[in-house]
C-alpha cells in the first residue's frame, strides 16, 4: 500500500463516514428525545434515494400513496378522538391537514411532469413525500406507546422497519437505482482525483451538523428538544409537550436520512433495502457515543467508515466482520467507565 | 354439543369432498424468492407461472405459488406445507442454491419429483438415491464458467483479478472458476469480495488495480454488479470486464449505463433469442417466451431468471401428459413415480435456454447450445459470434 492509496481509501472512508455521522445523529436525537432505538433510520435513505429515482424515472413514487394511506389513518384515529371529547370544530382541520395536503401533492404530481422539473425542485419534491413519514410513523406506532419501556419501543421499531422494507420492495421494485450527480466537476489533488459529488457529500453533511448545532443552541424548538432528552419530566412540567418534542425529533430524523439518502444515490446503487446496513453501520458510530454524546457518536460514524474503507483493502470477505466486531471492545470500555443510570420511569 | 358435533361432521365431509375434487386435479406446488435479496430472480419467474398452461391434456392443473423470502428455513417449510397440506404431485423451487439444496430431503422422503431453479451444480450432483427425485433447469455454473475461460485464452488474456458476492453465489462461481482457469493456465492474481448492500467498494477496486490483471470477473447478480464495474471505469481500469449470467437482466443496463459498454458475459439464449440464426431450434421457442412475457408485463421486462421458471413448465407439461396418458390419477404415489421417470426420459425437448436430453446420471442434460457470449454493445445486449 502506497501513500496514494491510503488517500483514496482515506477519502472514500470519510465519504461514507459522513453519511453514517448523519445517521448516527439522527438516531441519539430520537433515542434521547424520546427512547426510541430507532431501527428504521435506514429506511428514509433507501425512500429519500428512490423516491428521487423514480421521480426522475418520470414514475408515480409509491411514497405518495404511503403518505396518503398514513393521512388517513391518522385521520381516523383523530376524528374519532375530537368525537369522543366532543371538539367537533377540529375536524375540519384534521381532515384538511391529514388528508387535504397529500391529495394536493397527489394532484401536483399528476399536474406536472417530474421527470422534465430542474434537479433542485426535483430533490425538493422527494424531501416532501418522505419527510411526512417521519412524524406520521410516530403518531402512528410510538405516540399510543410512549410511555413503554424502551423494549417495547424496540420491538415496535422492528415491526416498523420490517414493513417499511416490505413496502419499499413494493413500491421501488428487487433492482436498486442510480440518481444523476449533483455535480460533474473534478479536482486533481496531488495524484488523486477527487470526485466533485464525494467533496459535496461531506460539506453537506459538516454544513447540516452545523445547521443542527444552532438549531439546538438558538432556536426555542431545539431548547425544548434538549430539554426533553435531559429529563422528560421536568420539561413536561416546564410546558414542554412530550409529543411535540417526540414528533420534532422524529421529523428531523426522517429529514436527516432523506437527505442522506439524496446525497449517496449519485455515488452509489440504492436497494430498497440498502437502508438497514447504512443504518446499522450510523448505530455503531451511535453506540460508540453511548446514545448520548453527539460528538463522540459522529466522530465514531467517521471511525467506521474508515475502518470498512481499509478493511475492504486488507480483507474483503471479513469487512462486515470487521467492522461490527468494535462493538464488542466499544460496549466493554463503556461499560467499565461510565457510571450505570437508571432511568426507567 | 350437539350442534357442535353435526358442524364437525360436515367439516369433516366438506372437506373429504373437497380433497376428493381436488385430487383430480394436477397440483404443482411452487416455492420461490419473490421477496428478500433474492427478489430479483424470483418476481421474474413467479410472474411466469402465471403464464404456464392450465390444462395439460384436458386435465386440469393448479399452480400453488409460495414466497420463501430467499430464506431457507421458509423454503423447508413451504415444502412440508405443499406436500402434507396441499398434496402437489410436483415441487417446483427454489430460486436461489441453498434453499433448493435444504428443499431435497423432504422433496426425497415424501418421494416427490422436484425441479429447482437455481444454478448451482450441488443440487443434482453427485447423484444418489434422494437426488434421483430432483431435477433443475438452469445451466450449471461450471458451464457458464467455461464459457468465459474458453473466450479468455482466445483473447490473450493472462492474467484475471476476481471480485464477487460475500455469499454462495460468489464462491460457488470462485470454486468453478478458479478450477478452470487454472487448468487452462490463467493466471488468477487477485481474489475479493463485496456484498450485495455495499455503498463502495473501493477498497477492493484499488487492490485489483494494483495487481494490474488483463481482465477482471465480477460474479455478482443483477444491479449490486454494476458498483465493482462502475468503480473500476471511475478508478480508470482499461481491461476487459467479465461479468456472470446472473445480470443478465434490462435493469442492470439501466443502472450500469454506459459504464457497461464492451463488457462481456456468458448467458442463456434466451437473452438474445432474437439475434439467434434461423436454423437454431431454441429461437422459436425462446421468442414464444419473450413476447408472452412482454405481452403480460411490457417491453423490456422480460430477464432470463424467468425462462427458468418456463422451462421447467415445459418439462412438466411434456412428463404431465406422458404419465396422464398412462390412465395414472393425480395425487397418488403411482402418479409421482411415473412423472419422475417420465422427467428422467425427456429426450430432445426445446426449452428457451437450450435442449433437455435428461439421463438417470444427468438430471439437468444440457449441451453447448444452452449457453452463448454475449457483449453489451450500446446498451443492449449483443450475441457474439
């Protein structure tokens, strides 16, 4: 191994240590909001990607028709509810906001022809129809069991993950698929070339952590989301509505992985289940930060895509070996060093 | 209670009437992968038995299509379901190598004739008493391995690099390959492997290069083959690149582009069937596959994985009515007997992927003409000739 190869392997590390950085934040803000070890993370990479896809394949995403039939199930639930307690005037407003705006996007689509729109609108248009799930996953399968020991909400997220590839292999089809790159530029660095579109996925991602970081420190959403994940009880008696802050963390979370998803498609074939391994792999950087610390969670995402990048040289066939065996040493030093927490209420 | 007891009776003589309808008819019971990482060959061929003949001979026959989700434990299962629920004279599955080797034991024990699709030579080799109930379609890895090994030593080529799936499908077409190309005296420099899931490969792209090989056999299937191919335009490589018949599909053209032009593979006739001469006797057969196909699924949609799946129709149809014709009932362990035997016979039947001339030794009888090269020239695929 030369110095040029240990860049280029360096490089497509950091890449795809980026997008797995990205996850990994996603998945300590649900897990801290609201206890969720949130398995289907992955999924809105593989929906954000192929969903873009197909709406440059000029196709019908099948995203639509999950957005609507989630519309109106929630509808359902939340008519029967201002029933029960008799607010009759929110009705309207359930049904317009439920089941009014996925028909206006239905019938945007069928209005225009996706296929033909700019890339920018076109990649808009996606974030639209897989951002939604997010918060309808949790109003849907967590918001009825939120107070449920963290076993359960893992169970749950099982459950959710599994019919969520189901749907995907449904909607997308077995065969994965390509997006056009962002950018076709290239950069001589030394003896190495560097991809315009690799250089564009890791800014995105530094630009969207910083984005993420004055979200929390500025804004009173994100005060009140930290204030959640620090003790739930207290924000809730400070005002602060669990569901709220729930349904926040989870919108971000589609948000981050939708986009992730996004950003790879150029670089990389996307399956509709490719979305369980990126995610699996954003978890382990995730663990490394013990759920908690969004720094150490990044910086262990980056750990791990450098890792596979050099293993994958090394020895191919034990990459994945490789790779979720520093678990093991991960969860032992933690184990030995931090102080057990109960918080089970 | 007492009610209760008149319900029971009528379920149970509801039931008995129904197994006795049901008996007259032939059952052919199907387990495949339409779902899991296998999907890709299974929804083709599930979709083909909705294409299959109804009725044999004026018998009538059902076709009862199970998912095993590419899992082998469900495959297991699917086939003690078909055999002790459904009674199926035939099994026909699975998609993929593992599933189809675990199926063999219950398909033998319950003296049932199975027809797998997957490629792998394991499952009617060697031959003994419990693979004398199984038969299989698709051309055996070996054959396809040939095929590249024999275009490579005409070619000059001297030296390969391989890069294939983590699973049974990339070692099974290492084993093959690595065996016949040493006994053809190419050189084989480098070994690696990726998974189907994997966002790069780089990794093993930069060690194939630097063991700078004249070509490189990627053994992969369908689109996850395209990222080793794409890397290694992207990294600059200017060899050739073989890859395997398990691509041989239109998405893979879709996803691979024009990263793909000149690549070469071995693959089924059926692939190119309307390039084939006149004077072969699988175009004819081939193209009736491909426009019904079309006809039920659009242009383009049809892929060789499918052809598996009618091919094996063709054997049953041809062995159904040869037993039918013996006054045999469905349903019966005569019956099964017969219709292993008359599989066992087939002589000289054209299939869309080559012409079947089983013996009791070779449960699968293909010859050369069930494999040709093929190039991807301009987005398409190219017979070469």
């Amino acid at each position: 191994m030369d110095l040029q190869i240990a860049l280029l392997l360096a490089q497509d590390g950091v890449t795809n240590g980026a997008i797995y950085a990205l996850l990994a934040l996603a998945l300590v803000l649900v897990f801290a909001v609201t206890r969720v070890i949130f398995i289907p993370q992955g999924e809105f990479v593989a929906f954000g990607a192929l969903t873009l896809a197909s709406l440059q394949a000029g196709k019908l995403p099948g995203t639509l028709w999950l957005v609507f039939g989630m519309g109106v199930a929630i509808t359902a639930i939340e008519v029967a509810l201002a029933l029960n307690e008799r607010h009759l005037r929110r009705i309207p407003l359930i049904v317009l906001f439920n089941c009014g705006l996925p028909l206006l996007l239905a019938g945007f689509l069928f209005a225009v022809s996706p296929a033909t729109l700019p890339l920018p609108v076109q990649v808009c248009l996606a974030l639209i129809l897989v951002v939604p799930l997010g918060p309808m996953i949790h109003r849907l399968a967590y918001q009825p069991i939120a107070e449920a020991s963290v076993l359960v909400l893992l169970i749950v997220s099982v459950a959710v993950h599994v019919t969520l590839v189901g749907l995907g292999l449904f909607f997308f089809g077995a065969e994965g698929s390509r997006t056009p790159a962002f950018t076709d530029n290239s950069f001589e660095i030394g003896d190495a070339l560097l991809q315009g579109q690799t250089l564009l996925v890791v800014v995105c991602s530094i630009v969207l952590i910083i984005a993420l970081y004055f979200f929390f420190e500025r804004t009173i959403y994100g005060k009140a989301l930290r204030a959640t994940a620090m003790n739930r009880t207290g924000a809730r008696l400070m005002g602060i509505s669990a569901t709220l802050a729930g349904r926040l963390s989870f919108t971000l979370a589609a948000l981050i992985g939708a986009f992730s998803g996004i950003l790879i498609s150029p670089i990389t074939t996307i399956y509709y289940d490719s979305g369980f391994l990126i995610g699996l792999k954003g978890f382990v950087g995730a663990i490394v930060g013990g759920l908690a610390s969004y720094p150490v969670a990044a910086a262990g995402a980056i750990l791990v895509g450098l890792l596979e990048s050099y293993s994958s040289f090394w020895a191919s066939a034990f990459k994945e070996v490789i790779v979720f065996t520093l678990i093991i040493p991960v969860l032992l030093w933690r184990s030995l060093t931090t102080r057990r927490i109960e918080e089970e209420d | 209670m007492k009610i209760q007891a008149v319900l029971a009776g009528w379920c149970a003589l509801t039931a008995i009437a129904g197994a006795s309808a049901v008996y007259a008819e032939v059952n052919i019971g199907v387990s495949l992968s339409a779902t899991g990482p296998a999907a890709s060959l299974g929804i083709p061929e599930k979709n083909t038995f909705a294409l299959l003949p109804t009725i044999i001979d004026g018998q009538k026959v059902n076709y009862i299509v199970l998912d095993d989700a590419s899992d082998t434990t469900t495959a297991v299962k699917n086939t003690k379901k078909l055999i002790a629920e459904n009674k199926v004279d035939v099994i026909v599955g699975s998609t993929i190598t593992p599933n189809s080797l675990a199926m063999i034991d219950i398909a033998a024990e319950a003296e049932t004739p199975m027809i797998s699709m997957a490629a792998g030579a394991r499952i009617i080799e060697p031959m003994d008493v419990k693979r004398a109930w199984v038969f299989k379609t698709p051309q055996n890895d070996a054959q396809m391995a040939t095929a590249i090994v024999e275009h490579m030593t005409n070619n000059n080529v001297n030296t390969v690099a391989y890069i294939g799936f983590a699973d049974a499908y990339g070692e099974g077409w290492w084993n093959e390959f690595s065996k016949i190309a040493e006994v053809r005296k190419i050189k084989v420099i480098a070994n690696e492997r990726f998974n189907r899931a994997d966002t790069s490969v780089t990794g093993q792209i930069l060690k194939i290069l630097s063991a700078k090989p004249d070509a490189v056999l990627i053994g992969g299937s369908g689109t996850p083959a395209a990222l080793p191919q794409k890397s290694l335009k992207e990294k600059g490589y200017k060899g050739t690149i073989y890859q395997t018949h398990g691509v041989a599909n239109a998405d893979f053209l879709r996803v691979c582009g024009k990263d793909c032009e000149g690549t070469l593979l071995p693959a089924g006739p059926v692939l190119v069937a309307a390039q084939l001469p006149d004077s072969n006797p699988i175009k004819k057969v081939a193209l009736e596959y491909v426009s019904k196909y079309e006809a039920a699924h659009g242009k383009g949609s049809v892929s060789t994985f499918g052809a598996h799946a009618w091919d094996a129709g063709k054997l049953l149809s041809n062995a159904i009515s040869q037993v039918l014709k013996k006054g045999l009932q469905p349903g019966t362990a005569e019956f099964r007997k017969a219709l292993r035997a008359a599989l066992e016979g087939t002589q000289n039947l054209i299939g869309a992927h080559g012409v079947f001339n089983l013996s009791a030794q070779d449960h699968l009888g293909f010859d050369q003409r069930a494999r040709v090269m093929v190039k991807i020239e301009g987005g398409d695929w190219k017979l070469v000739k």
